[in-house]
C-alpha cells in the first residue's frame, strides 16, 4: 500500500511565503497568550503551592465545593474538573504551601464532608511545593532546557557539514560566551538566550546554512508548542519541560532526514537550481516523514485521550510538538536553506553542483 | 550462512536473557529452584504508579546550633556557681555566640581557664571593660558550627529512620539531600497524614514548674514575670474538631528532658478506659526524676511536648524508681504515635516539609490501567498499520517493535529502574518513534526497487544508505533524554530511562533484528519477491 505515490512533486517551497507568514502569526499570537498570561503560566512545580485531587462520591460542582472551603479560608482557590466526564474529581490549587504541620488535605477533607457527609471524598493526590523547592526546580528545568541547547547547538554544528574546524569553533564560543557571560552574574533565563543567539551568529559567520535552518525550525517549534500551552490555559510542570525537549529532538530528527536528502541529492550532481533540488527532497521524503508522524501522532493521540488526567498536559505539548515539528522540517527548515542561497547567490550552488 | 547462524543465534540470546529478567514481573509465584539461580526482581514501579508519599524536609539546623548554644549558656550558670564566681549575666547571643557580664574584673583569669577546660568549643571573640564590669562575648567557630548543623541532619536522618520502622513502612528509602535536607520515600502508605505528623514532630520532651506566684492572665497581658514564659495546652474536641488552648505560666528553667527515656508505652487507664503512655528513665534519668520531684513537693509539674503542655500534675510525693506518665485525652492512635516519636527519640532540630507529594493507592491503580490502555490501543495501531502498509515487511517490522517492549522491561527490571507514569508515557512514544527505523529503511528498499533492483540487492543498498541517518536522527533525542537523566526528578527521570532505553533498544531491534529477518527469508528460504 501506498499514500503517497513516488512520482508525487508537490511544490512546497513555492508556498514558503505563505508557511511563513502562518508560522509568524502562531509564532506571535503564542507570544501575546504567554506575555498575557503571565506568571500563571507556571504550575505549582515551579510557582509553589499545593494541589489537591479529590474523588466525591455524587456528582457536584465548583461552586459548592467553594463553599465548602470557606471556613477554612480556602474559597479563593482555583477548582476545577479534573479527568473524564461522569467523574467526579475535581482538583483544587492554593498558593498555601503549608511547611508547618498543618494538616491541610485532612482539613479539607473534613470540612467537605461535614458538607457532604461521611467518607464521600478521598484526597487522592497531594502534591505540596514549598517556595525554596519552586525555585530550586525552576532552576532545574532551566538547567536541562539549557544544557541541552547547548549539546544539540554543538552537535548540529558538526553534524551537516562534518568539517571540525566549525564545529569547534562554535563549540568553543559557546561554552567561551556562557561562561563569560555565567561570570558577569547573568542569569539562566537570558543565558538560554544569549547561547541561541551565539548558535545563530556562529552560524551565519561560519556559513553554516543547515545547522542555522535547523536551529531555527527548533526555536520555531518550542515557542508555537509553549504559545499553545498559553492559549489552551494549561501550565508548565517539570513533565511539560521534558515534552519541550523531547520536542527538540523530534523535530532536528526530522530536519536531519530532509536535509540528509538534500544533500545526497545536490551531490549527485545534476545542474538543477537549488530550491528544485530542495523540494524534490522533501517530495522524496514525504512518505516517511508523513509515515513517522502518523505512527508517533497514533501513540500520542491514543496517550491523550486515554491517558487520564496526570498525563493529559504532558501529552498535549508532545501532540502539539510532533504537529509542528513535522510541518516546520517541510516549511521551516528547508525554505531558510533556500532564502540563504538567494541572498548568497546562485553562484555557489552551480559550484557544488559541477564538483 | 555462518554469520547468518551467529547473527540468529545472538538474537535470540538476548530475546532469551530478557525474558528471564523479565518473567518476576509477569508471573505470579516463581519456583523455589528460579529464585535461587536467577534474578527475582520485579520492575520497580514509581510512587506516581503504586501510591506513596514524597516528602522532602529541611532540617533547621541552625537551630541545633542554638540549642547547643543555649545549653552551653545554661551549663556554664552552673559551672560558674559551683567555681563560686559571681557573674551578672550569660546569655545567648545570635545564633552562636554567648554573652557574659561579670561583675569583677579581677575574676576574669579564673573564668578564662574554667571556659578553656570546660567549654573548648567557645572561644572568646572580644573582651570589654565597661563601667568597672567585664563583657565577654563567646562564639562558637565556624568549622564547629558547620560540624554541628552537619550532626543535627544526619542525627535527624536517623530518628525519623527509626521511627519510620516503628510506624511499619515497607521499603522505605530515606536519605539526606544536599547540605540539610531529607529526603523520604514512603511507597504504599495508607494514611499519609499520620505519616507525617509523626516525621515531622520534634518531640522534644520537657519538665518545668509551673509558676503558682504570679497570675496567667497578668502575664497574658504582656505582663510575664521574668523566669518565666508562656505555654500552651491544645485540646481538640473530637465531635467538634474545635481546639481548645489554655494557657500556664510557666519557669523558664527546663528540669529534665527526654534524653533519659529509656522506653515509653501506651497502657489502658483501667478507671476511665483512656489510653496514657508510660515513660521510664534511665538509672541517671531515675536519680534526677526522684531530686526533682523531692524538691518540689507540692508543686506542679508540667509535661511540655513541642511547647504543648500535656498535663501539669500536682507532685503529691516525691517519684523513685524511674517511672512517669502523659495523660492528655488522646485517642489510641495518638498515644501509639506519641510513644513510637518518644521512643525513636527527639529530633535535634525542628524540620519543616519542603515538598510533598502523595498519590492514592486507587490513583496509582488508575493510572498504570490507563497507561497500559494507552499502550495497548497505541502499539495495535502502529501494528496494525505497519501490516497493512509493508504486508510481510510491516510483520518483520512488528516483531522488532515487540522485541522492543521487551527489551525495554527488561532492562528496566534488570538495572532496578523505576518506571513511573511518564514513563509509561516515553514507552509508547517509544513504540510510535520506534518504527520511524523501519519506515526509513522500507522507503528506500521501495525506491531501490522501483529502480529495478533485485530484493536482495534494494535490501542492502536500503538499509545501508538509512542506518547512518537513523542513527544520528536518534542521537538528538538521546540528547534530550540524557539531559533531563540529569535534571530530572522522580518521575519526568522515569520518562527519560524508558526513553533512552526504548532509543538504544531500537537501533538493535529495527535495524539488526529486522536484517537478520530478511536475510534468513531471502537466504534460506530463497524468497524472490519481497513483501514491501
């Protein structure tokens, strides 16, 4: 069987203007969601504050369960329903971070049931995050996200045109800036920055034209996923940030494929202009690439719906990012590839070709 | 042909291996002659999986630092009265430093060697002359305070070791982490509010005398005369839950305490059914129990628990023997509680919760059905597909994949990893991704062939010009599981070994496995045509 026929030749690069307009208006209204929403973006891994998962034996709603928070100066929480339809678990988040002895999920519980009644609601999740420990995971996931940038900057670098000399030079002024940089006080946040904008500077000098376009697909596909999460009102834990990165590497993974392609075909030395040369690879990869994210999408979806509530955001960033990962390694990747050469002109390309 | 065989023959050893390691997990009840001779090992499953609490305490250790500070203080009162040297005060200052008037400066030589012999951890930081008085001030140092801080943590650790075996937790895993922190694990426990009140109580047992002179209420307002202090008793009406405090006034001056308790039980009140708990003393605790209550016959005694008085009983005789008892209105769990923290002994410093995290049992239930529902409709899908994509191919393909999942457990079985509900989640991302080897391969066989190319010769061309380009395609994931490896806590951890492990697996299964497949069917069986 076969969807998509050998022959096929869709002109993909002729519709870059296009995609690029489309990733620009995601790109921004991403940006507008996540400025808007604010620091509520973050969940209590990160904010601090506890959450409560409670099971009630009848079906009820937020507001009465509002209700019944009141004499324990709760009802300014934020609950909400939690899992699948006819559940009736409802999740209930607080900035309260209790470090003394409090006895906060028994409280609660007693104070509903004396609303509700004896043993209608079991505390099923706790999950408590103390301000000191908020920060130390915040650092964390900025620790991860940056490390790997990092890794994955100074492996594509080496990766498309294997010559070392670029590479160590791009490793070197790397790890030369952000310790520089680490030395001056700044932080991981503006760090994480400053390496992407190193990455893509060394790219430019270094004429690095297939490390800068994947580079660039993968910041276009974090910041569309993260933009998503702003505007599906979902918030970042520690799973999420994992999503994001294994996003990363989803996406450069499709990216290599393409331009593998790419490559092996402008080697194969036929007098073709260049943006032809990139869409026939794209057209050659078309059935995998739409192959592998039908497969992976199948999974994710089934671990979206069927998952259940814990997983369900964790779930959500990897279905956005495998969405996204595949349309930028067409869309994205590829078409920068084809705006360098523009702007470089066409001289090179008739060069490489001959050789 | 040879290499065919020991290709074959490799395969299937590790297929084999894993499936010894993987067996604990699956089978119910293993033979006594299995468990003797290989590995009995069932697949750890996260606290998220199975129910449990996390719970990251801070030890305040730099109040283990003030109390040794504040007993120093206490200790050198009594030194210096024994020496006959009159002093005008000693107090604690700051967190380790203690400050000394004496009235006469001649004195000074003779508190300077009983400080050396008596209080080698203090050193005298500055000396001043003020108005015909001398003013010392004592410090601990640095190296010591550190020492101390460093003792109070690992002392901590131990205690709520001791009382956590008490409380009867099954494989608890309890640890410090970094310079002042504990962290405990507690998997399956029932009532994770119990659990914690009884960590976390300092259980600092204390002896006062209550004060008869003065009136509470004065001192309630803000009137407390000097020596003394106010405590607290909490009574929790059981219908009501309401809690009832009352105060007492309180001697500053701790008698006696807990250090001595050799044991403590709970019995039955016989009169009025309530339970109370019973401590005993050591013989030094017994000799100092019996001069305290002979000195203050007639006079109250509080029992202090945390700063909550328990009870403050009138001392009708004086007590031999070693023997006393906390009455309170507890109810049986409490007082078993109360009686394992005071057996376990005291914490040296007071510790507060920095993270929780408790899942239900029913929860943890809930969500290994869910994860392996998603598994289940996810790995048929993928399945199915491949089938009805490649045909025979797509089978090949699928039994890589099945080898996979194996492959997976078992290595998280045999490394003693910890799966957890993403990580459940990295093994059906690992299932959609993994088969991504095999579509590249396929693609380029079905391009080799479309050029003409004999199966055998498409095979060859296929899966070298792909394997390279799968890879380093799976390196930048590796990347991203490697890091969160490292960064990762519980359960996003769990995500990234089923990860990585389900990356490495799948280069061996899809690109080694599937070839030695088709090489047997083309080689042995003489299969002209490929099913692609």
């Amino acid at each position: 069987m076969e969807f998509i026929k050998p022959d096929i030749n869709i002109d993909f690069v002729g519709r870059r203007k296009f995609a690029f307009t489309l990733s620009l208006v995601l790109i921004l209204i991403g940006l507008a969601a996540l400025i808007w929403r604010g620091s509520s973006l973050y969940g209590i891994d990160f904010a601090g504050g506890t959450v409560i998962q409670l099971r009630f034996s009848s079906p009820t709603n937020a507001a009465k369960i509002k209700e019944g928070l009141k004499p324990i100066g709760l009802d300014r929480s934020a609950i909400q329903h939690f899992g699948g339809e006819g559940e009736n678990v409802f999740l209930i988040r607080t900035d309260v971070s209790r470090s003394k002895l409090a006895n906060l999920s028994k409280e609660l519980k007693d104070n509903l049931e004396r609303l509700y009644g004896e043993n209608t609601v079991t505390v099923e999740r706790v999950e408590m995050v103390g301000p000191k420990v908020g920060k130390d995971l915040r650092q964390k996931a900025l620790l991860a996200i940056y490390y790997a940038l990092l890794l994955i900057a100074i492996y594509i670098s080496w990766r498309f045109e294997q010559k070392l000399m670029p590479a160590a030079i791009m490793a070197g002024a790397l790890v030369l800036g952000v310790l520089g940089l680490r030395k001056v006080g700044m932080g991981i946040p503006m760090l994480i920055v400053a390496a992407l904008v190193i990455t893509m500077v060394c790219c430019w000098f270094l004429k690095l034209k297939y490390a800068l376009g994947a580079v660039t697909a993968l910041i276009h596909d974090v910041l569309i996923t993260v933009g998503a999460f702003a505007i599906a009102n979902k918030e970042f834990d520690l799973t999420v940030v994992a999503a994001l990165l294994t996003i990363i590497g989803y996406s450069l993974n499709d990216t290599i494929i393409v331009f593998d392609r790419i490559r092996e075909n402008l080697r194969k030395g036929k007098r073709r202009e260049f943006a032809e040369v990139v869409n026939a690879s794209i057209n050659q990869t078309l059935s995998r690439t739409i192959l592998t994210s039908g497969t992976t999408l199948a999974v994710v979806t089934a671990l979206f719906i069927l998952g259940g509530g814990v997983i369900h955001d964790f779930a959500f960033a990897l279905l956005v990012g495998v969405v996204v990962g595949t349309y930028s390694s067409i869309f994205v990747a590829s078409p920068i590839l084809i705006a360098w050469e523009a702007r470089l002109g066409s001289a090179r390309v008739r060069a490489t070709a001959k050789s | 042909m040879k290499d065919l065989r020991w290709r074959a023959a490799l395969v299937l050893a590790v297929f084999v291996v894993a499936l010894v390691y993987l067996l604990p997990t699956l089978g119910e009840e293993l033979p006594e002659w299995w468990i003797k001779f290989f590995p009995d090992k069932k697949i750890n499953l996260g606290l998220d999986l199975q129910g449990g609490m996390h719970l990251v305490l801070e030890v305040e250790s730099d109040k283990a630092v003030e109390n040794t500070v504040e007993r120093f203080a206490q200790e050198m009162k009594g030194e210096m009265g024994t020496a006959h040297i009159r002093f005008r005060l000693i107090e604690r200052q700051g967190r380790d430093g203690v400050r000394l008037l004496l009235p006469k400066e001649q004195d000074w030589q003779q508190v300077a060697d009983l400080l050396k012999n008596k209080f080698p951890l203090l050193k005298v930081k500055d000396r001043t002359l003020v108005q015909d008085q001398v003013e010392v001030l004592l410090r601990i140092e640095e190296s010591q305070v550190s020492h101390i801080k460093k003792l109070a943590v690992d002392q901590g650790l131990e205690t709520i070791r001791n009382r956590i075996d008490q409380f009867g937790v099954s494989e608890p895993d309890i640890r410090t982490q970094g310079q002042n922190r504990i962290l405990i694990q507690l998997p399956g426990i029932k009532d994770p509010q119990r659990a914690i009140d009884l960590i976390g109580k300092t259980a600092l047992l204390e002896f006062k005398l209550v004060d008869e002179q003065h009136s509470v209420a004065e001192a309630e307002k803000g009137r407390v005369p000097a020596g003394d202090k106010i405590y607290y008793s909490r009574k929790v009406d059981p219908v009501t839950g309401q809690v009832r405090r009352s105060a007492y006034l309180l001697k500053d001056r701790t008698l006696m305490t807990g250090e001595y308790l050799t044991n403590a039980e709970v019995r039955i009140d016989s009169q009025y059914n309530r339970p109370y708990v019973a401590l005993s003393f050591d013989d030094r605790g017994g000799k100092l129990f019996e001069k305290i209550t002979g000195e203050n016959v007639k006079k109250r005694l509080a029992i202090v628990l945390d700063d909550n008085v328990y009870s403050a009983p009138v001392i009708r005789d004086r007590i031999s023997g070693g023997n006393a008892i906390i009455e309170g209105q507890f109810t049986m769990d409490e007082a078993k509680d109360l009686a394992v923290v005071l057996r376990a002994g005291s914490l040296p410093a007071p510790v507060q919760i920095l993270e929780e995290r408790t899942v239900g049992q029913s929860l943890g239930r809930d969500s290994i059905r869910k994860g392996l529902i998603s598994m289940a409709v996810g790995g048929v899908l993928v399945v199915i597909f491949m089938v009805v994509y490649y045909g025979g191919s797509g089978i090949i393909a699928d039994l890589a994949l099945i080898l996979n999942i194996v492959l997976i457990m078992a290595a998280l079985a045999g490394f003693g990893a910890t799966l957890t509900l993403p990580g459940i989640a990295g093994i059906i991302l690992t299932i959609g991704m993994a088969v991504d080897a095999n579509v590249l391969i396929f693609e380029r066989v079905r391009e080799e062939l479309r050029l003409g190319k004999t199966p055998r010769a498409a095979l060859d061309t296929g899966y070298s010009r792909a394997t390279w380009t799968i890879v380093d395609a799976n390196v930048t994931t590796l990347i991203a599981a490697v890091v969160l490896l490292q960064f990762g806590t519980g359960p996003v951890k769990g995500f990234a070994i089923t990860l990585s492990l389900g990356i490495a697996a799948s280069m061996f299964t899809a690109i080694f496995g599937t070839r030695l497949l088709f090489d047997y069917l083309l080689q042995k069986r003489r299969m002209k045509t490929l099913s692609i």
